[in-house]
C-alpha cells in the first residue's frame, strides 16, 4: 500500500514540492485562513483543519484509488485481449494491432499514416477501412472507460474517458 504524507498547508510548501517530485501521493491539510489550493496531480488533494479521523480516512483511500488508477495503462495481450484496469475486451485481430500501436503511446498523439502502416505481407488499408475500424474500436473502448479522440490533422489519442 503505497503511504500518503500529511503536509501542513502552506507552512510546509517546500515539503509538498518534494513529495511531488519523488512522485509521493500526499493530502494538504489546509491552515486556518489558509486559501484552497488548485491540487490538478492526481495524487495530490486538500482538507481543511481541523478534519476526522473518518474523513481523513476516506480522503486517503479516495487518493490511493486516484492515484492508482491514473498510473494505469491499457494493454493489448497477444491474444487480443485489450485489458484496462479491472476490465477487459475481446478485439479482433484488426482492432488488436490498431489499439496495441495507441496503448503504446497512450495518451500521446499516433498519427493516421502510424496506423495505415500494414503488418508484413499484408496490403495498406484504405483511409475509410481505418476510419471504419476507429468507429468500432470507439464503441469497445467505452464499456472500458477509454476513448479514442480524433486530434484533426494530426492523428488519434487513445486516453482515458474519466472527466471528459
């Protein structure tokens, strides 16, 4: 179980710096007067003082389960089998390539010409089969909680679909 450190906020500001570069999960807890801070690090959050030992407990475990969920990436077994945290996906083996090339880069954008590129011995699909394909992935990927975003001009995103 990964440990969350208590900062008391904003006495212990540089501590918070430090934890957030070692990539520690932390939970501030807010002064008297003191102004909320804008915690966008999925394992960063806030409470103000003084706070429960129940709500206290709960914030943690609501930051484990954050943090945990966003270091996880979708993976693409070689059997077809697109698993994201605790759910998975049968695909085909089309799809399979397709959405092995975005997990790859997960959250990073894959350009169109990256996925026409064909597998060895087989023929480069047309721009409508690729655009067919993305459709049905689309339509896979959302009992998951993923999403596949068309990024205009450039290519695909492949992300989570949590806050969108």
């Amino acid at each position: 179980m990964e440990r969350v450190e208590l900062i008391r906020w904003p006495v212990e500001s540089e501590r918070r710096e430090r934890c957030r570069d070692r990539g520690v999960m932390r939970i501030l807890v807010l002064e008297a007067g003191a102004e909320a801070p804008l915690c966008v690090d999925p394992k960063e959050d806030w409470v103000r003082a003084p706070v429960s030992t129940d709500d206290l407990r709960a914030r943690v475990e609501a930051l484990r389960l954050r943090g945990a969920a966003a270091e996880s990436r979708p993976e693409v077994d070689p059997n077809g089998v697109l698993r994201f945290r605790w759910r998975s996906a049968l695909l085909s083996p089309t799809e399979a390539r397709l959405v092995a090339r975005l997990a790859e880069s997960y959250a990073e954008v894959v350009a169109r010409d990256d996925l026409l590129r064909p597998p060895p011995g087989r023929t480069v699909p047309s721009r409508n089969a690729l655009d067919l394909h993305i459709m049905r992935i689309r339509r896979r990927l959302a009992a998951l909680g993923l999403r596949v975003r068309t990024v205009r001009g450039r290519g695909y995103v492949l992300e989570s679909a949590e806050g969108v």
